[in-house]
C-alpha cells in the first residue's frame, strides 16, 4: 500500500480548508472560470463558485472526496493545451516524481495564471519541531521540495507572496500547529503530514517522545513563552503566482 493510499482517511479529516489561505489562493487566480487543481487530494481550497477540475492520481484520496476527480499525474495532464482559465497545486509539489514536468503541464494547460502553494526547505529549521526534536525531516524535506524561486522560474516567472500562518490554522500541514504542541502527538494528525508519516517510526517515537516530557515538565512553554501571543507566523510557506506573458 502506498504512503497516500494509507494516509488518505487522515488528510480527509485533517486537512481541511484554512480560509485565509483559501482566501489568498482565490484572490490569485483572479477572474478565472475555469480551474484545474492539480495533485488535488481531497479536495480543500477548490473555489465553490468557479468550475473545478481536479486531477489526482491516488485513488484512495479520490475516494475521500466529496466531488469527483480525473485520475492521472502531474506530470501528465490528459488536458490539451490552454484548457483552463487558470491552473492550481496546493501543497503538492513534493509529491511529484518530476516536479520541472509538472511544472510544464501546469503552464501548458491554463491560459491565464498558474497559483501553487508551496514551502521554501531552506526554512526547515524556523518550526521548532524540526530544530528541537526531529531534525531529521529537515532531510525528508529537503530532496523533495524546489525552492520558491525555482518553480517560478519553471512556470514562467510572476511573483511569490508569503503566506503566514495562523495559530489556529484549520488545515494540519507540517507548520499549522506551532502554537498548539499537543496536536503533533496525535497519531492521526501524524499521519496527514506527509514528512513525519515517512519517517523512521522509532526516529518519530523518539523525537515526539523528548516534545511530551517537555510539554508536560514545563519546558516547551517556558522556551517558547514568545509564541503565546503571536497569532501568525512566517514558516516558509510561499504562494507562487505565474502568469503569461
């Protein structure tokens, strides 16, 4: 069984629509109609009020959608060219196998801007997650992930626009939970965060094992007393916006 097909039950209960990212992502494509959400899981941050085609290749994701989804791969768009007003990828990039590949097949098969949700690896370290227990998805992350910069470069060029995130982010990507500990030591939310489900099972157990004793000694808050009252924060995620020319 794949990463994605046992992991699809999690990212449908966990990984729901953050509406200020939603709303970001929506202000980007403009006043496109017609959309294809590449890579698209099950399905949060597809505008209601435009038309939807999304395109996921993992069939048990599919199947945790409430609307229905074109089976194929990034990499390979069943579309031809200019199908779409507008394109977008959201948390996905990492997935694919040629992400360059799906970057063509994106600006290929949308007309207008090409939207995608991604994460800067040279970040890693600014999640105190990654740099206090488990450095060790520093190096997950850092082979799967382009840089902002150069997937705006492989889409054509436009602008990257950072994307901060809230204290109570709704969608349990790996950075939503800074403000709120416990949640990484839910096994579920483990499993809709694609970076710690591949770890090591014993690499996690003891990285999440050190995080529980200090979260119940006193010592993550009293180190991280400057979180309290932030309610946003900037971990890296980048909002890639591509236009034609």
């Amino acid at each position: 069984m794949s990463l994605y097909a046992r992991t699809a039950a999690a990212y449908a209960g966990y990984r729901a629509e953050e509406p200020r990212i939603a709303a970001a992502i929506h202000a980007a494509l403009e006043d496109a109609r017609s959309v294809v959400n590449v890579g698209a899981g099950t399905g949060a941050y597809e505008p209601r009020d435009r038309a939807v085609t999304a395109v996921e290749p993992e069939p048990a994701m599919i199947a945790a959608r409430a609307t229905p989804a074109v089976q194929a791969s990034a990499e390979a768009l069943p579309f031809a060219d200019g199908s779409f007003d507008a394109a977008m990828a959201v948390l996905t990039v990492h997935h694919w196998t040629d992400w360059r590949a799906g970057a063509a097949e994106l600006r290929r098969v949308a007309r207008g801007p090409a939207v995608v949700l991604t994460w800067d690896p040279a970040w890693a370290r600014a999640l105190w997650l990654v740099d206090e227990y488990l450095p060790e998805l520093a190096e997950v992350d850092a082979h799967r992930f382009p840089t902002p910069e150069q997937l705006l470069d492989a889409l054509g060029g436009g602008e990257l626009r950072t994307v901060p995130i809230s204290h109570d982010c709704r969608d349990g990507f790996l950075g939503a939970y800074w403000r709120r500990p416990e949640a990484y030591l839910d096994p579920e939310a483990q499993q809709a965060i694609s970076a710690l489900a591949m770890l090591d099972p014993a690499v996690r157990e003891r990285g999440l094992s050190e995080m529980a004793r200090d979260l119940e000694s006193g010592a993550w808050a009293a180190r991280h007393a400057d979180l309290v009252n932030r309610t946003e924060l900037d971990l890296g995620y980048r909002l890639v916006v591509a236009r034609h020319n």
